[in-house]
C-alpha cells in the first residue's frame, strides 16, 4: 500500500501507463492499520470516502482527509486474504491484507503488512464484489503465468505495475449490473492524456494533488 498516490483535481486517481480504470464506488467506509503518520489515532485510521477499481489497484480516496492523508493506493498484486463478510448486524464489507510499497532505497523488513476493511455503508455490493474478485484473480492468473514463463519465483517480490498487462475488457462488457449496488463502471476512460499517466509506484517530485 501506498500512502497518498498522485489525484487530479476531481479527486480521480492520476493513472499509470496502460493503467485501465473499471469502476468507481462511492459511499464506503475505509478501514486500516498500522498507518505511521495516523498518530492521534494509534496507527488505525477510519474514513468515508469513495473507491476506484483499476486492472492495477484499488484506491480510496477519503472525502475528508485524517491526519494529513488523503487517499490510499493497495496494488492488486499486494492483496491476499481477502474474503466477502455478510455479518447480521452490521454491513456487508471487504477484508483482507496488503503489503507495502517499499520505497527502493529501504528495507522491506521496516515496513508491516497492513489489515483493511472496506464496508458497504450504502447500498448494495452485487456489481462490486463479483467485478473485484474476478479481476484479482485474473491478475493473479496473469503473474503466475508470467512468473513462470521468466522463470521468476512467483513468492518473490513483483512490480506492481505488471499487473498493468491483465486483460480486463472482456470483463468488463460481461459485467453483471446489480440496480442496487450504485457502483459506476467506466464504459470509456475518464481521462486519455498519455502525457498525465505515471510510469512507477515512487515518490513523485511535486507529490499529492496534480
């Protein structure tokens, strides 16, 4: 995961090359631990806020900043343990784990792999859910295949923006609309300037907004 990733003005995530944005949800609560910079909050940071789906990563991106931050960028690549809760009480919600981005000049051992929970806190999920679950295992199909044909260890540590190769059109025409779930699929992308689009997960010079 990667803390306050680069935003155009709207609050839309800057893409990355061959970046392709499937869908946006609003109305979600975000929920993770072990965050440095959340002081007064013991490391754990809660914020509502609005999701974006890309064949890269997901990206939340809080209505309200806490602490200074803003958005939070979890590779697709870097989640696991991720499973679909229907609690009784309470809303339907995403769990899982992501591991860090880790800058190149520093350990991975300095970094914690941090829990998440992204809750459903309006509306139905029946558009989510299926559309999340079947591009992070196409994603993940796609590494492996490629892991093996490099010959690269598929447990050692991969560039998130491999991920960037991931078919995802098909996918995305085959989508099941649930009228319930106000998620918004991209039939086009939201911006096309190749001149905008990032080319890694590392700090950016003028940081933050664009």
């Amino acid at each position: 995961m990667a803390l306050n990733p680069q935003l155009f003005p709207n609050g839309m995530p800057v893409p990355f090359i061959n970046e392709v944005f499937v869908l946006a949800r609003d109305g979600v609560e975000f929920d993770v631990d072990k965050i440095p910079t959340a002081g007064s909050h013991g490391g754990h940071l809660k914020a509502k806020g609005i999701i974006y789906l890309s064949n890269i990563r997901m990206v939340f991106v809080a209505k309200n900043p806490v602490d200074g931050l803003y958005a939070f960028d979890m590779p697709l690549l870097y989640i696991n343990r991720e499973k679909f809760n229907q609690p009784i009480f309470h809303c339907n919600n995403i769990s899982g784990l992501v591991d860090p981005v880790v800058p190149d000049d520093q350990h991975r051992a300095l970094y914690s792999t941090h829990s998440f929970k992204i809750l459903f806190k309006e509306g139905g999920c029946g558009t989510f859910i299926p559309l999340f679950f079947t591009l992070i295992a196409s994603v993940r199909q796609y590494n492996q295949q490629y892991s093996q044909r490099a010959n690269v260890p598929t447990e050692s540590r991969v560039d998130p923006l491999q991920a960037s190769q991931t078919p995802v059109d098909e996918m995305m025409r085959h989508a099941y609309v649930d009228p319930n779930d106000p998620t918004r699929i991209f039939l086009q992308q939201p911006n096309a300037d190749s001149q905008l689009r990032r080319r890694t997960y590392q700090p950016q010079a003028d940081g933050g907004h664009v």
